[in-house]
C-alpha cells in the first residue's frame, strides 16, 4: 500500500509534465478506481437505504395530516351543505324575493390588470360595459377583497383600491364587517394606513368578542357590499378615545402590490 501510494504521488508530479500517463500508471489509476467502486457501491446503497427509510417516516407523517385535513373538509362540506339547505328552506318561509335570493350569489370572471396609477389607488382591467361590468361591482384576488369598480367604458374597468379609505375623504365609504364564527361582532372598516399598512376597523361595542387573529369579512350590512369578503386579519384591538368603544387594527389579506389578474364578481341576472 505504501508503494501503492508513493506510486501514485510520484504519478501525480510528473503529470504536470506529460500529456499522456504509461500503461503502469493507466494499470493503477484504473485498479485504484475499480477498487473505490467496489467499496464504493455499498457504502452508497446502504446511505441511501436509510435515507429512504427517513423519508418514509416524512411521508408517513404527512399522509396522516392529510388524512386528517381530507376528514376535516368532509366533514365542513356536509356543515356548509346543510347551512345552505337550511338557508334556503327560511328564505323560502321568509316569502324572499328571487332577487334577495340571488343578493350573495355570484359568478367570478377573470380580468387582466392593465395599468395602476402612480398613486397605487386605482388600477385599469380589461373588462368593460361591454361584458357586463357595473359600477359598484365587488373585485377581489385570490387571497381577498381587493376594491369597486368606480368608473366602466365599453372594454376596460377602473377599480377603485380599499387602500382610499378614508373617513376624511366625503367620496369615501366605510365596509360593514363581522368576525368570521362570530355574528355578533360588528364594526365598520373606514380607513387605511399606508405607513402600516393597515386597515382600522371602528365602532365595535365595550363587549365585543373580536380579538387577535380573528379573520374579518364584510356583514353585508347597508347593502354596499355582498357578505362573506374577506378583508384581513385582527393584529391588535386599541381602547377608544372615550373607553366606550374600541379599534381594531387589521393586516390586509390581499398584498396590493404586483398585480397580473384580478376577479370581479358578478352577480347572476334574475328575470324580472
């Protein structure tokens, strides 16, 4: 082995000096890596049979957490399917209007984001009058509840941002919001921060349930704004100036920023 060894450091010097190796060291080089492969292969097979034995463990794990998130969703679709058939059913006995029916129903178009303006409070779509857009129509991402729709031409869109709310602003509008599994929660979402970017939600009741974390949607009060948008998370509640109210402070769910393709909503057409 010492030869063996000499050999090949004496070979390695002298390589810098020819171009071609002779048939002894050819004859070494290639025994030497014959003999790496043998010790090689299984060295290798057996790293990697307990690395596969750890991944197992990992896919293990997260089959049972999906099996566990599949039982969940089972078990919410059949909640949701008997709140709507119980919905339908005092709607029905409530003597509701095809049109009341129809109010938080809605079908979702995909639109393309033209342009933002420079002051990141309005943005052109391609949706127009032309396929049926309105002014007052809800549009939203895929992670929340985005703005209006403030002007239409034949084929574009303005949308007019949440990031305008402003109480001091007389064009401005306050969003009537609840707590996601909490109804009696109620406040009014007026204004934004740009510096935090925050929303703040006020007038909520001294004994409001709302607290951290809470996910807060539109009530669907004042009839502005269909139910069930979501527009952020609760990060804080602040005390109000006079103690009889508070404030929530609330992380947007949309990211306003970088935009490609937005959806409005449109509610289906109910035959007069």
């Amino acid at each position: 082995m010492i030869g063996i060894v000499l050999f090949i450091a004496l070979m390695g010097i002298t390589l810098g000096q020819r171009s071609s190796l002779t048939w002894p060291e050819k004859f070494a080089r290639d025994s030497i890596g014959f003999v790496q492969g043998i010790f090689y292969r299984p060295a290798s097979a057996i790293a990697g049979f307990f690395e596969d034995i750890g991944n197992m463990r990992s896919i293990y794990k997260e089959n049972e957490r999906l099996k566990i998130a599949v039982a969940q969703l089972t078990t919410e679709q059949i909640q949701t399917r008997n709140y709507k058939e119980t919905n339908a059913r005092l709607q029905n006995e409530l003597q509701f209007t095809q049109q009341q029916k129809a109010k938080n129903n809605y079908d979702w178009r995909i639109a393309q984001v033209n342009s933002v303006s420079n002051d990141s409070k309005t943005l052109v779509i391609d949706i127009g009058a032309k396929d049926g857009a309105r002014v007052g129509q809800e549009v939203r991402s895929l992670e929340g509840f985005v703005g209006v729709i403030s002007r239409t031409a034949n084929f574009t869109s303005t949308v007019t941002l949440l990031t305008t709310l402003d109480p001091k602003n007389p064009n401005s509008y306050a969003i009537a919001a609840t707590a996601l599994g909490k109804e009696q929660t109620f406040g009014m979402v007026e204004s934004y921060d740009p510096v935090t970017n925050t929303f703040q939600m006020t007038k909520i009741s001294e004994n409001d349930p709302i607290a951290k974390g809470d996910q807060i949607i539109t009530s669907g009060g004042g009839g502005k704004f269909r139910k069930n948008l979501l527009i952020g998370t609760v990060e804080k509640i602040q005390v109000g100036e006079f103690g009889q109210t508070r404030t929530a402070i609330i992380k947007p769910a949309a990211s306003f920023v970088d935009w490609k393709e937005l959806f409005v909503l449109y509610t289906p057409e109910v035959p007069e």
